[in-house]
C-alpha cells in the first residue's frame, strides 16, 4: 500500500496523468506551462459565477477526451494577477495556446464553442477553420 501511494505521488508530481485539469495561481507557473506545452487550455473562472460552475463539468470532459493537451484551471479570486495580464474581465473566459501563442478566447460559457476550439487545437487546425464550421 505504501509503495502505491508513493507511485502515485510521484506520478502526480510529474503530471503524468494528461487528462488530469491543473489549477494554477502563480503567474511564473502560469507562463510555464504556456511556453513548454504545445497545446494549452485554460478556464478562467470565479467560485461565485454561476456560467463557471455550469462548463466546470464541461471543461473536467474535455480534458479527460483530449490527454494531449495541458488543461489548466485559474481562479479568479486567487490568482488577479493573471487576470490582469491577460486582460480578463469576464467569467468564464476559456483562453487556448498552442506553442506558447494565443490561439482563441471564448467568453462566456458557449459549450459548442469550446468543444469546437479544443478538437481544432488538438487537430492543428487554423481558428479560420474552426469559425468556418
């Protein structure tokens, strides 16, 4: 038993888990994890907004059906400084990167929308592709 919690630990240490959605609060971490993965999504989102708490099951699934991209979670309460690096005023807000640019931000909690923009990531499709659809 301990052997396993042991494992497991370290495998969450190294996030080995690619479905697994990472919360992050620091702004250091924030830039990492932009520039040293090639596709990232990330959820924006307060505690108190109701639209949030709607596509958290949303964003949880898509991560789970896309483990080759980095989901990321950041709460706005924790984290303002990110908020305000990226210009974020409304929850939730969905920002996606690949290589480390900006590829599309969704406000609001458009599900088709998302779902929409994750597959074209995943698939390296252009953002003129996935408003073409």
């Amino acid at each position: 038993m301990k052997q396993l919690f042991l494992i497991t630990l370290v495998l969450t240490a190294l996030n080995v888990h690619a479905s697994q959605v990472r919360e992050v609060s620091s702004p250091n971490e924030f830039n990492y994890l932009i520039s040293s993965n090639s596709k990232v999504v990330v959820d924006i989102f307060a505690t108190w907004c109701g639209p949030c708490r709607r596509m958290a099951p949303i964003f949880a699934r898509l991560a789970a059906e896309h483990p080759d991209a980095l989901f990321i979670k950041v709460d706005a309460d924790k984290a303002p400084q990110i908020l305000q690096a990226l210009g974020v005023d409304s929850f939730p807000t969905f920002k996606l990167y690949t290589n480390g640019q900006p590829y599309i931000t969704i406000n609001g909690s458009n599900e088709k929308k998302l779902e929409k923009a994750v597959k074209g990531l995943v698939a390296s499709r252009s953002v003129a592709d996935i408003d073409a659809d």
